[in-house]
C-alpha cells in the first residue's frame, strides 16, 4: 500500500501511532472542557472500553483522565 509508505516517509511512523495520538489528543480535550463523564469520553475515540482508555491516556499524560480533568487549565 502506497499510502502506508508515504505516511511512514512523512512522519517517520505508521499511520496506526499517528492515528492513537490523534485520539489521544482528541480525548484529553474532551475530559479537560466537557462535563461529559469520562466513560462517555473514552468511548468517543472507538476504545474496547474505559480500562483500555485509561491505560493509553495514563501512559500518554502520566495521569488518569479524572486526575487530567481536574488539573488548572495552561494560559499558553
């Protein structure tokens, strides 16, 4: 597949790590600014389940997802 290459070249990845991040990303904005419960918000980017969710936001931000929503917000 063409396509997977050129990712690869691009971003030094393949499109599945890139894809994670993205829902990572995606994830943690919406713990942060929603009042969404945080089970709502993990099966928002397609996880098995809230366990799953946890273990990859954990391992992305060295904190749970409620540890995350409670955290002041940055003034960048």
């Amino acid at each position: 597949m063409w396509t997977g290459r050129w990712v690869k070249e691009l971003f030094g990845v393949t499109a599945a790590p890139l894809i994670l991040q993205w829902q990572i990303d995606s994830a943690a904005k919406a713990v942060h600014e929603s009042q969404r419960p945080i089970v709502a918000v993990s099966i928002a980017p397609g996880d098995s389940d809230q366990s799953e969710f946890t273990h990859q936001f954990h391992k992305t931000f060295e904190m749970t997802p409620g540890d995350f929503r409670l955290r002041p917000s940055r003034q960048d």
